[in-house]
C-alpha cells in the first residue's frame, strides 16, 4: 500500500505501513553513494530496488538537492555550466533505495540529435521504469511549471505514482517572494493538475541555504518508507563500476 501525500502540500504527513508509529525512517539519504550511471536503457540498474529520480530543467538544481539531502557537497556533480549532467547518475542509499539524477532538459546548446535522444529516454524511462517510486520535480523558483517541466508532468502522472516538486532556490527570494511564488504553482496545480491532486506535493527549497530540507526529507522517505526493510536485505548485486558522466 503506499501513502497518499498531502495534495499540494508544503508537508508531508504520515509513513509507509512498515513504520507506521515511528517517524519515518531517519536520514535515509545520508550515506548515499555512487553507484553508477546509465546512458542508454540497457544501462540502468537491473537488481530491481527502488528508485526516486530527481528530473528538471539544467542547471535547475537537480545535482545540488542531492547533494543537500545527503548532506555531501560533491556526491553529484554540481556545474554553473548548464548540462552538464548527461547521463542518469545512480546514488545508492543505506537502505538500498536509489536516487536517480537526470540529465536537465531545456538547455539551447544540446545537439539536436543528442536532445531527441534523451527527450525519448526520459519519456520512457519515467512512464515504464518499474523500480520508480516516485518523482522529485526541481524547478528552479524563478521560473517554475515551464512547458518541458509539464511535459514530465504528462508523462509520469499517468503512471499514478507521487511527484514530489522542488522549487528551488528560494533563497534568491524573500519571504513575501517565497509565498507568492509558492501560492501561484498551488494554483497552476490545482487548475490544470486537479485529477492527479492526491499525488503532487510541492514546497520551497534551497539547498544552499538548507531551505524546506527536513520536509523534502520527509515527502521522499515516506516514499521509501515501506522498503526501509531492504536495509535488512543482502546487497544488491554489484553493478559494473562506472564513473560519473562516463
Ligand atoms: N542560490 C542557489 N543556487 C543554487 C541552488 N541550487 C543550485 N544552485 C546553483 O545552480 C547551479 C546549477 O546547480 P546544479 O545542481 O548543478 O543543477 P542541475 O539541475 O543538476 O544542472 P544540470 O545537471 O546541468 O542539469 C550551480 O551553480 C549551483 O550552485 C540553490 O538552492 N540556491
Ligand atoms: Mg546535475
């Protein structure tokens, strides 16, 4: 069974079943580490755990919410550069749930031909990747809810599994910026995403000033919450050792 989350919310309440009456699984992103990185389908990870993947424009701040949730500065790669995530870059958490960085979309400089191909992967991987458990939207939040951002939307809503969306940077706004800007995409929300209410949550966030980490924390591992077991589980096979961006 998996939890509904509060619809639009800015938190998250409740846990998975295995841990209900305690508060959700502790930290479950710290210690991640690397696993390993995909460029193409048959590249993805095959031992079947579960994964949340973190998708958005480039240069949105996909890298860095990783990396402020696993408290590690360099766990992903983080670049004023935009797109310069190119692959789908796998973290392993302590419990054996991954976290899947996407490559950005929307940046102007990217070939063509190198765009339909990851416009086609990601399409596909977000509507028929087993192991996804749930999508964290980053949406960088000076320019939230774009086309592309709703294009993800359209393709993994219908999959009727949680999206959880990050609008990130909030440091750059004040706190009366902070609220309009969160209030307007409740309203997109709930006006053009009204059928899928139950299953979008979206807060403010920074990771470099730490903003709305412990409720980021919260909407994803509810999310891992009934699979906090695999912790208990053997290791998952070992993938073949490859390095980020190779
Ligand atoms: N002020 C501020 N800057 C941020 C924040 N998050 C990320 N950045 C900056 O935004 C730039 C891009 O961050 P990344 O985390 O690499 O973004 P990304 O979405 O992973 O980018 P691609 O992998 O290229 O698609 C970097 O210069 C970061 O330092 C934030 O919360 N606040
Ligand atoms: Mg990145």
């Amino acid at each position: 069974m998996r939890r509904k989350p509060t619809a639009y919310c800015t938190q998250s309440v409740g846990t998975g079943p295995s841990l209900a009456g305690k508060s959700a699984v502790t930290h479950p992103f710290h210690h991640a580490e690397f696993l390993t990185t995909a460029a193409d389908w048959h590249q993805l990870p095959v031992d079947g755990a579960p994964e949340v993947a973190f998708a958005g424009r480039s240069n949105a701040g996909k890298s860095s919410a990783i990396n402020a949730l696993a408290q590690r500065t360099r766990l992903a790669f983080v670049s004023k550069t935009p797109g310069r995530t190119q692959n789908i870059n796998f973290f392993r958490l302590r419990s054996g749930a991954l976290l899947a960085d996407l490559p950005g979309y929307g940046y102007a400089d990217v070939p063509a031909a190198v765009r339909r191909h990851w416009q086609h992967f990601i399409a596909r991987y977000l509507a028929e990747r087993v192991p996804l458990t749930g999508l964290v939207l980053v949406m960088d939040a000076r320019r939230p809810m774009t086309d592309l951002d709703r294009q993800m939307l359209d393709w993994f809503l219908p999959s009727l599994r949680p999206t959880h969306i990050l609008l990130t940077k909030a440091d750059k706004f004040t706190v009366a910026e902070q609220r309009r800007t969160l209030a307007g995409v409740q309203r997109e929300l709930t006006r053009d995403y009204a059928a899928h209410a139950d299953r979008i949550g979206v807060q403010l966030f920074s990771a470099t000033k730490k903003i709305g980490l412990a409720e980021a924390e919260q909407a994803v591992g509810d999310w891992l919450a009934p699979f906090a077991a695999a912790a208990a589980v053997p290791p998952a096979q070992k993938e073949r050792p490859r390095h980020q961006g190779e």
